[in-house]
C-alpha cells in the first residue's frame, strides 16, 4: 500500500468524550469514527486491524472444524419468544416493527436462529457433531455505550454453536473450542487468560471467559502462580480460612456510638477488621394464590470481605430473585436500623447464612441488634445457634488459598474478549429442537456457544499494548507489519529508487507494508506511524544509503538499528515473522 | 474441503413459496434458509459463492484506488433528516428507536454517514479525489419481498461513494468506476449489458446500470446490435417515425361502440393498431394560499405503444407529481366517459401533450369525446390545433430508430445488479460538505456514489446459468472450483489412495476442491453436484484408475472425458484458469 492512496488521518488530541486510552488513540489514529453514541464507522486503518483479527478468527475456527454461514442480522420476534429471552432481555434488546407491524429483534446473539436452522436441518445423530459459526454484526443497546469499541452497541462477534448427541460429545466440542480459542489468543500476540467462570444454571466448570490481561480492565481475574487454577471472580471459590478456634473472650455488649460499618467499629475497638463480622439482610418474596409471602435472610461476611452476589444467589432460598431488605423490613424484623444487625437475639423469622470463613471465626465482634451496640466475644454455638445455612459467600482476595491446594491466590484486571459456554439443553429443549438417537428415539440436542468479540479486541489490544507515543499493536494484528519511511524522496532519486526496490522486495516477501509517499517532514511522519502503532519501521536516507545501510526500529525500540542494504529483507523478515 | 466436514443439505423439491428458478434451485441446493420475509441464513455452500463474489468485487475497487472501511448498520435518523431521506423514502426505510427513544434508520444505503464522515475529514482540494467503499448488510423493508435473494429485505451491497472537487473530476471518478464495474462482471463470469438510466434531476448520462442478461429478467434493456448504445427503458429515447404524411382521408365521426380500446376499434374497423390514437388523461394538482389548483393533461400515443411514466414526468407541467384522472375528472373536463376522449372537440382546459410519433400521423383514429364514437381521418392543423406539446412519452419497441443513427433497436430482459451514479452536488449541499478550493473559497463536494447488490449477484448468476439437474456456476463464483467423485472409496483401496493424492494435488495447485468422501452412492452424489453446480467434476474409479485414466466432466458437458491420470492436475488447471 502507498500512503498517498490510502487513508490516514491523525489527531494531535483525542476528543474530549473519550475515557480510556485505547478509546482515545483509536480517536487519534483515525481507526474508528463515531457516528452515535456507541455507533462507529470503522475507517480504513481500523478496519484493516479488524479485517486480521477475523482472518485469524476463521482460520482457527476453519481448522477446529467449524463450520460457516451466516445468519441475518433482523431476527423474527417469534424466535425469540420461543426461547423466553424477547420479554427476559429487556432494553438491551434492540426492536423493530416492519411496516405490517411485524416485530423483530437486531441480534445480539444468535442462538434461537442457530437453532431453528438445526431443528429442520438435523434429523439424525448421523449427521452430528456439527459446529456453526458467523462473524457478524451485533447490536446491544447499552444503557451507558463508552469506552469506544469497548462497551459500544453495535459490535462484530464471532459467535459459534456446536450440537452433539451427548453430554460427552458437547464437552469434547466444548474442549475443541477452548483450544482453538488458546490458539486464536495465542496468535492475537495478545498477553491472555482464560478463567472458569459461573455458568448459572448449568453449574460445574461448564464455562470460561477469555480474558486480555490489563491493568485498566474492568473485570478481576483470580490464578493460582503455582498451578493452572484460574478464574473470574464469580467463580473463583473461597475456602474457609482455618479451622474454628476454641472461644476465649467472654460475651461483652459494647458501646459503639455511630459506628455503624465495621471498619468504624474496628478502629473505634482498636482491633483489626479481620475480627469483625458484618451483616447483609436480604428479602425474597414468592407468589402464591395471590398472597405474597416474604423470606428474610441474614447473610454474614467478614468485616474485610465483600459479598459476591452470584454466589449469593446459589444459596438454597435465595435461588431466583433476592433483594436487599428495606430499611422498613429491617425495623420490622431486627427491631433495630440497619448497621447494628448480628446473629445474637434476632427476633423476626431470620435464616442465617454465615460465609464459611465466618463460621469458622471465634471470638468475633458482631452488632447487638440495638442501635449503638455491638457484642464482642462472639461465638458460635456458645452466644448463638450455629448458622442455618454455611455457604462460600464472599470474593476471594490475594493470598487466599487456591482451591486446588496448590499454593495461594493471586489477582490481576483483565478484559473479556472470548466467552465459551456449555449450553446443554436450555435451547433445544424450549425450541424442540431434537434428533434421533441410535435407537430411533427423539433426544434434545447438547449445545454449546462461543463468542469472541472481534471489534472489542482492538480496544483490549491497545490497553495492554501503548506507550506516550502511541498504539503498539502485535505484529499479527497490526494494520500494516512494516512501513518504509523515505526521507527526502522528492529531492533524492537515491532514496526513491530504494524505496521503490525495497517496497517491491517486502511485497514480494509477503510482508503487509505501507510506503509512506506523503512527503511529510521526519518528524511528522514519525508521529504518525508511533501513533498509530505500526509495530516495524525502516527508515530510507540518503546519507545511510550511502554507507549501504538502513534503519530498523522497531515500535518499542528505544533506538534505531543499522542493517546493511543487503541483508534488510531477510532481517525484516526474521523480525516479522518472529 | 472434505464433504463429510462440510454441510450439504439438498432437496428433492423446493418449497411452494419459491416462485422463480434462482429462489428454487437456491432453497434445493441448500445454500438459503428462509428465517422470516425476505430474511434469509446463508448457509456454508451459499455463503462460499457470497464470499467469491465479494473477493471479486472488492479487489477490482482496491485496484480502482478505492478505499475500504465500514459505515454502521444502525444510523441516527438526525443525519437522515439533514438530507430529508427520513421523510422521503417512506415504509421501505426501517427505523428503530433506541432505549432512549431516539430514531435510527437501518441502512438501506450510506450516502449521509459517509458524507458526515467525509465533512469532517476533508478540508483541502488537496485531498482530493476521494473514493471510499464497504461491503455491509442492508436493510430494505419491501412491500412484498419475494425471489430469494433477487428481492430480500435484508442483503448484502457494496456501496461505493467519490469525492470530487468539480464535475471533470467527478465524471473522471465516475467513469474509473464504470469500468472497475465492467472487470467485476466480466471476472464474475456473466453475461451483462451496462445501459444508460434515467438520472432524475441531474439529468445527462450520469446513471448507467449493469444488467445480468436472463430471460426471466424483470428489466427491458434497450439496445442496438450494430453500435454501443444501451438504455434501460426508463431512459431508452424513442424517435418519431418518419414524418407527417399529408391529410388523404375526410374527417368522420363513427359509431364504435363498446369499443373503448383502440384495440377494439381498431379490429372494429378494420385497420391496423398503428393507425389509432389513444388518450391518456393526467391530473397535476398544486396548492397555493390554502387552495388546490388542477391542471389537466390529454397524453397522445399511438395506439400500439405503450406510455413511458418516466419520460411523461419530465413532460413541463408534468414534473414533480402527476396522476392519471379520476373519472369524475374526465367527465367533467371531457364530458364524456373514459375510453372515448380525443383532441377535437374537447370542451374543458386541457394541454394536449403529443407523443413524437403521434405528432407525425395523419389521417388517424382518436376518440370523439363522445362515448361509443371515435372519430376517422383525423389531421393534426385541420382538424384540430397542433398539440401543445410534442414529447418522447412512449417505450421503444424492437425495430425502433436506434437514437445514434447507427440502426434499429433490439431489447432484451435483465436483472439490475449494479448501478453507478452521478450525484453532483445533491448530498454535499444538503449536508454542508464542502472543501477549500485553490483560491481558498469553500465548495460543495462533487458526488458519485456506485453501488453492486452482492446477494443479488447470486440469484441473477443462477437466472442466467441452470439447466434442469440445477445450477450452472461460473468457475471464478462457484463454491468450490472442483469436486472429485470416489467411487467405492471404502472398498477400493486404490481408489481411496488416489482420491488422497489428487485431493492433495489439486490443493497444492491452488484449486478450491472439494473431495466429496459422504460414501453415497453415484447417483445420489452426481445428482448433489449437478444441483449444486460446481463447474468441474472428477470421477475416480477402479476400472478407469486401472487403465490410469480418471473420468472429467464439465458441469455442461454431455459426456465425460477420460484424461490420463498423469495429466489430471494440469488439465483441470487449464479447466478451471480457462
């Protein structure tokens, strides 16, 4: 490609909406242009970066026996009713009517399409596995669309379906999916981990997210350094800590005036928050012959621990919708405000479900149920009937020990780009979309999707890889691997005429270069090229020429680096395809 | 690609919604799946030939310096409302309101995005010329969608839009793209017409459109075989005949009744269609101060032609918007009944409005805006004033004057699949893109936009090229280039072996092969491939391979050829690079 019949457009500043870095230099590069909030056109330089992650995407996709098509964007409401997700998406569903009225949803997901294709297409247990992809326009209505290509509403995903005759053979396809994602991720030249993540319903480690690992990434990624234990913080179980030592202290009601959170409580004591109990009320209300019956439940964490409510929703009675209590239900049932609520002398209906590392606490201070009143020296079984419920209610924090026994917990940010999920039956249960097993007996077929969010990549490629300059995109994903950057090619034949050889050279060696022909000064158009990221330069002047050299830098270089005229093509090369 | 990891879906029968042969051998071949109206999956063997023909088109815009990107599907109606499209293009255009209730047009084509892109990118003649492209799904909510992909709702275009700095260069710009349009069908493998179109407002040869010739085409292309002129018939000039033979016959008025078609009258009489005049009544209507003003038209053409609607809007008087007379209208105006009206004698304020050839009879039959008479030997000047208007108003039929003198004018049918456009100014102006000219003065950017429907190419590839086992595919289009054919792969190791070492030959050379290894029976496997279309096929046998032969046969060749196994690779080399 010559610059000069391209596009590139640059800007010293990013405009004043955009949050994040990676939001910012796509702005600034002039990859991304928007046209509504969370709407983008991909100008050329941007789309040619998407254009290489989807090349990569199907190529790996393509080779674990995937299989594509592609399926339309307006998708009948009727579809969607069948699954229960046209009333359970709410918002984010974006909606149409035709001109007859007729409703239909702009995809975010495909999977009551695939499945409609299926259930007419597949009649026999003959005919599977299969696996069905599409890389193809999404569109989410986000109520906050921000961070560019990061959280915008319409996106492009890659998104898969796979359809066994059993378990077994979803959880081979599954598998065949997580390692076709590592190779995609591995080839994206992108620093990644993937995490067991909550599957719902479904339960067991029937589900990972790919993550790009980033210092600004919205979501917690939980590893273990001495072991393959990874997961998102949904997921990621915590074990009790030790076991429950013999009490000690005696029961002491305790003046605590104000001191409503743990944290004031602890410093007002002058004891660590570790010795502090908190409490979480929670309300559920069922439904029955037209009587709502509410249930109230008194969740206790640790005073340095944070609830997590996906695991708060897997303990039994909490199943389905829980709410936080209101302050009303609080006075009602506790008889006291909120902050001073504990497990000693409750008086409504109240289960108490203790995080496992508070039942193993003793000796610990928790609220009087009276306002300005916390009990210290608190034990179970001695102060209080042990908990109703035991259960992993809390987010694992760094040095925790790793499920797996293998060593301790370690925490870092990371993006989601990739999601496998095994789906089982969910769909092809509610849409009837069945086979004939071996013995001529209809069976629901086991699914399992799988989304990699391609234009999401971008962003996430460029908040683990930038520096003061610019973007410094992996080489495999970059929108050009080498631009030649002549120096005076107007005013030197010298320079052009090697330009001119070289770019044919690099051309010819396969390699995805760009000459930069503007005639802009050095200065400029070292800015630009830094900015937008290209991971190889080479530099053409007169004087090098002249000593039969050029110079290399490549993007996170400090310095240049002389390569003889001769050897610049395998050098370049070698750097490459490295 | 091997069949057994592919999807081939074939039907015996099309289903009974598809109406023409495309739509059916489409929905049999397994390369459609109808989802809603006009909304269809592409399936893995359609979405292959899409693919092709997107490969097609976008390295003939590449090499043409257009420049790739991608303009959301989803676009805020407030640019739609800058052009004043929102309100113009009626119930075809679908719009959706976002959480927030603001309005979004599902793009039917990007003519506002690219030119708010383009607004604020382009400030300098310097940066001109400019043509930027995308290949992207749209959106077109038909009143009846039908045909497959030949009228769909949602389906895939490239669009194509230029940037001039005046109208030398847009017509530069324009005319680089007419013929990258001309490389792209004639690399599709089509037969195609370009012909001249209506331009509307703009007027001039500014418009042409690129037509798959097919029989079943709904388009009547107007051509002359002894030179390069080509109209659709929308634009196709029609000449006068001849001219105006002297007044031979008296004037009289003669009983016809019932007769209220020339048709009738004429068979009535005696004479032939072509000595008849029929009348066509109009009705223009415009407000001013708060009331309606009509203007009435009497439209004269011969009674064997037939009316043009195109050219009888460009009749002055006519333009904007016209209707045909209500019959309360024509008896007011005419006194008489529809079906009797002519120029003599007419009692209200009407312009006569001649089409050219009418202009030019003598001693013609009209009606005597009396019912049941018409009147016989009717001149132009003695019977009646010279029209007051003479105009092309008719289509032209086979035989007609070839409008650049150089013989008569053939028409055969078409199915538009492309179509280039001089925009002018119309975008810029509305939108306010302008750039800074050399004397530093700011000027509307000169528009063209191009556009060629991808899905569409399909079914029109498929009107043009079937037979009654099924699809005909050009080599550059079809799914795949090649299928080899084992006979008994299971129990012929030879044949197994051979199959192996020609797939991966074929491979090697660069062919799109598939090897077709399912183990169904010749028949059933012939019959798949036949309907499907693929160009080339390769039978590996025993008997043959014994004898070192392989059996070819070309998808529209009577008979199989038998080529020596050792030649096989460089034959169907020179088979499929034809």
């Amino acid at each position: 490609m010559r610059a000069s019949r391209f596009f590139i457009s640059t800007l010293k500043e990013a405009p004043s909406d955009a949050e994040i870095v990676s939001h910012k230099l796509m702005m600034r590069a002039g990859m991304i242009k928007r046209i509504g909030s969370g709407i983008y056109t991909y100008m050329p330089m941007g789309l040619r970066v998407i254009r290489k992650v989807e090349a990569i995407v199907r190529e790996e996709m393509n080779r674990a026996g995937a299989i594509e098509l592609l399926m339309p964007l307006v998708q009948p409401a009727e579809l969607w009713q069948e699954t229960g997700r046209w009333d359970k998406m709410g918002a984010e569903l974006m909606r149409v009517k035709d001109r007859h009225g007729r409703e239909f949803a702009i995809q975010p997901t495909s999977e009551e399409v695939i499945t409609d294709v299926v259930r007419s297409e597949i009649k026999s247990y003959r005919q599977l596995p299969l696996n069905f992809y599409h890389i193809q326009t999404k569109f989410r209505d986000e109520r906050r669309p921000r961070f560019g290509l990061m959280r915008g509403r319409e996106f492009t995903m890659k998104d898969a379906y796979s359809f066994d005759r059993d378990l077994a053979g979803m959880q081979h396809s599954y598998q065949v999916m997580f390692d076709a994602y590592t190779r995609i991720f591995t080839r994206f030249g992108l620093r990644f981990r993937a995490v067991a993540a909550d599957n719902g319903a479904i339960g067991g480690t029937g589900s990972h997210e790919f993550h790009v690992i980033a210092s600004t990434g919205e979501d917690a990624l939980v590893y273990c350094p001495d072991s393959d234990y990874a997961a998102n913080m949904e997921a990621a179980e915590a074990l009790p800590t030790g076991t429950r030592a013999p009490a000690t202290a005696e029961l002491a009601k305790t003046s605590t005036p104000d001191a409503s959170k743990c944290e004031d409580v602890a410093k007002l004591l002058g004891i660590d928050l570790s010795k502090t109990v908190k409490t979480i009320a929670l309300t559920t209300e069922q439904e029955a012959d037209g009587k709502v019956t509410k249930q109230h439940f008194m969740l206790l964490l640790r005073g340095d621990h944070e609830l997590n409510e996906v695991k708060a929703g897997k303990v039994p009675g909490l199943t389905g919708t829980y709410r936080f209590s209101t302050e009303e239900e609080i006075r009602d049932v506790y008889g006291c405000v909120p902050g001073y609520l504990g497990p000693i002398g409750t008086k409504g209906a109240v289960t108490v479900v203790a995080d496992r590392t508070v039942a193993n606490m003793s000796d610990f201070v928790t609220g009087a149920n009276e306002a300005h009143f916390h009990y210290t020296g608190a034990n179970w079984g001695r102060d209080m009937a042990e908990p109703h419920i035991t259960a992993d209610l809390r987010n694992v924090v760094e040095g925790d020990q790793s499920p797996d026994g293998k060593g301790v917990l370690a925490i870092e940010r990371g993006i989601e780009v990739g999601h496998v999920f095994q789906l089982g039956t969910a769909y092809s249960e509610s849409m009837k979309a069945t086979f004939l097993d071996e013995n001529g007996k209809p069976a629901p077929l086991q699914m399992g999707c799988y989304g990699i969010g391609v234009t999401r990549v971008l962003g996430a490629a460029i908040e683990q890889n930038f520096d003061d300059k610019g973007i410094v995109w992996p080489t495999s994903i970059a929108p050009f691997e080498l631009v030649l950057c002549p120096m005076g090619m107007d005013r030197s034949e010298l320079v052009k005429e090697e330009t001119e050889k070289l770019y044919a050279a690099a051309l010819e060696a396969g390699i995805d270069v760009i000459v930069d022909d503007r005639g802009l000064r050095p200065g400029a158009m070292f800015a630009d090229w830094e900015l937008i990221g290209v991971p190889h330069r080479i530099v053409i002047g007169d004087r090098g020429l002249k000593e039969g050299q050029l110079e290399y830098q490549g993007r996170r270089d400090t310095e240049a680096t002389n390569v003889p005229l001769a050897d610049i093509v395998e050098f370049i090369k070698g750097k490459v395809r490295q």
